[in-house]
C-alpha cells in the first residue's frame, strides 16, 4: 500500500428536506473543485424551525481527500 497524506476541510451542507441530502449536497459542491475525495465525517447537525416544524438542515462535515503526488 502506498503512503497517502490527507488533506482535510470544514463544510456545511443545506437542505430543505433532510440531514442526508445537506451532507450530499456538501459533497457534491465539494467534488466540483476538489478531486480524490475519499471520505467525509459529520461533526456537526443543527437545524430552523419555523412554526413548529423543520423548515431547514444544515449538516457540518469534514470532507478529505489525498493530496496530489
């Protein structure tokens, strides 16, 4: 197995309609201007309310990927 060297960073997803789709959406955006993405961890899950109900997620996660040799 070859040595990697990780680089981490901080980013929080959004979504309407679930915690899974804002750490998606994170991921998603994440993978348009980053590349070897090889894990994520959610540190973090707060979401709005309004009247009552969940109006909005919004999930923090640490996304790494492995830096270019």
């Amino acid at each position: 197995m070859s040595e990697h060297v990780y680089k981490s960073i901080e980013l929080t997803g959004t979504s309407p309609n679930s915690m899974e789709e804002a750490v998606a959406n994170a991921v998603s955006r994440a993978g348009k201007t980053l590349h070897n993405l090889r894990w994520f961890e959610v540190t973090d899950t707060r979401g709005h309310i309004d009247g009552g109900r969940i109006d909005h997620w919004q999930v923090t996660v640490k996304v790494n990927f492995t830096l270019d040799e």
